[in-house]
C-alpha cells in the first residue's frame, strides 16, 4: 500500500476517533442536579421577545393577552399558545449540570453566534435575559443552552427547539377563512372539470350541476363537505423573491359561499404548476397572497358525482 493512502486513511481514522470523542460528549442529558428557573425572569414580566438566527430576526410583541408576530414590514396575529409557550421559558427553563465549557464546541451543540437561536426577552425596550438555544440532545428529551456571555453550555430540559428554526409566517395563525355552516344557503364551485352549485332547501341539500340532472347529496358525504368548509387553513406564504402573480380573476377553481344573510364569501385558488402541486389562494381581504397544499383544494372541490 502507498504511504500516501496509509497517511490519509491514518488521518481519516483520527477524525473518526475525534468525532466520537465529541459523539460522546453530547450524548450527555440532564442529570439530577437541576436548577430551575435558569434565566430567572418573572414571565409575566415578558411582553416583546426576538429570535435571532443566522443573520435574521424574528421579534414578538404582545397585545392584551395574545401575541403578534412581524412578518415582512407588517404585525400579525400569531397561532395560539405558540409564542406563550416560549416566553414561559422565561422562567421554566431548567438545566442540569454543565455539558461543556469548550469553546470550540459550542457549534456542535449549535449554541454558538452564528448556527444557535439568540432569544432575547424584554419588558418594552428592557433587556431582562438573553439564552442561545441550540439543537436537541441525543435523547431528544433535552436541549443545549448557554447564556450568551458565559462558555458553559448546558442540557435544558425539554425539547425547545420545537419552538424555533422557522420564519416570521410559521408563527402566524394560519386561519384563512372560517365558516358558520349552518347558516350557509348554497356553495357553487367551478373549473375546467366542474361547474355546480349545491343548494339548501329547508334542512336538506341539493346538487344542480350546469349541466344534467338534479340529485341529493350523500349525508355523511355532504357532512364531510361542510367540516371542511368550517375553518380554511393555509400552508405557507410564497417565499422572498417569488415572482409569480397568480390571476385570480381567471382562477383555477372557484368557490362562492352564500350565506342566508345575503352576504358571500369567495375563494379563488390558482394552480402553482406542473413542478408544484399547490395552488396559491388570496386572503379573504384580497391584499395577502399565501399557499396552500394540494390536498386542501382536493378534500374542498369534489365532482358532483363524489358527493352522491
């Protein structure tokens, strides 16, 4: 064997030996010396808090009781119990004993500036602590810690990372449009493949197609139907530098609601095309563009023949 490859394998063993040196090193969890209250804030104390990560910030702001999020310039309601879960971190964060005081292996543990979740909690424009939050341990029950001014890194109880690594819109509360159905009188629906309405007479439904003959729906069909027309949900907002602008005065599908009060309510979903399955939908106000997936517009829009 050349003394060449005995000097490469040689130092890919080294790397192998440091690599589990490190492995093992992480695989420490939580030991039963515990100290809570870790950052030791009052939480009811919290009402602004900031997440940074990798060059970007996502910050919270609380109003009343509930959470807002800044999304592109612009202040949103936020999913509930969401952020108030990690502004409870405030004072629920424990940890056990210290994993490492090693500088060099803070980006192991993503606790380091550049790979860890800076949070910062506020009262108004008072800093009242500051924790970067890496990745979960091996156990998966636990997550790495360290205050930002301090080397010791240590394993935190919990997952908390389930809290983080998202942007700004997966905080957002993702309600598109929610129905009272018992006080809708008809749905119509319309694309290339399909062109019905479904009608309310007194407590029963009827099917009356463009084209064709009148027919009931199946209960439980037409009950499933109406389920999903109760709370509309969407998936994603397009992401920065998505150029496309989706017609929606020449939608893909169509769906208007009527309700018994005379007012309407109206979806308009556009195909994203043949590379992605999801089609682009307007808010109800007509000023936000956002995505839903696939099988929202398929579980909505079915032919007349899939109700029956």
């Amino acid at each position: 064997m050349k003394r060449s490859t005995l000097i490469t394998l040689a130092i890919l063993v080294l790397l192998a030996i440091c690599y589990l040196i490190m492995y093992q090193s992480e695989k420490q969890s939580l030991s039963e010396k515990e100290v809570n209250n870790f950052l030791a804030v009052d939480s009811g104390m919290v009402n602004k808090i900031s997440v940074q990560r990798l060059g970007t910030v996502v910050e919270f702001q609380k109003v009343g009781e509930d959470w807002n999020v800044s999304d592109r310039g612009k202040s949103y309601s936020t999913e509930k119990g969401t952020v108030q879960q990690l502004a409870d971190l405030a004072h629920t964060m424990s940890v056990g004993e210290i994993i490492s005081s090693n500088p060099d292996k803070q980006m192991l543990f993503q606790v380091d500036t550049i790979t860890g979740n800076r949070v910062t909690f506020y009262r108004d424009t008072n800093e009242l602590a500051s924790v970067i939050i890496g990745k979960a341990g091996a156990d998966y029950q636990s997550t790495y810690v360290r205050k930002p001014e301090s080397k010791d890194v240590y394993a935190a109880k919990g997952n908390l990372a389930r809290f983080l690594n998202r942007p700004a819109s997966g905080y957002r509360d993702k309600t598109l449009l929610t129905i009272d159905t018992t006080q809708i009188a008809s749905i119509s629906f319309k694309s290339k493949e399909i062109d019905y309405r479904i009608g309310r007479q007194d407590s029963l439904w009827r099917i009356v197609p463009a084209k064709g003959e009148p027919a009931n729906p199946d209960p439980q069909k037409m009950s499933n139907l109406l389920r999903q027309l109760a709370v509309i949900r969407w998936n994603s907002s397009p992401p920065e530098g998505d150029t496309a602008r989706p017609n929606f005065l020449q939608p893909t599908v169509a769906v208007d609601i009527s309700m018994l009060d005379g007012s309407t309510k109206s979806l308009r979903f556009v195909g994203q095309g043949a590379e992605n399955k999801g089609y682009y939908v307007q808010s109800p106000s007509g000023d936000e563009t956002f995505i839903v997936y696939d099988y929202v517009v398929t579980n909505l829009v079915k032919k007349p023949d899939e109700l029956k």
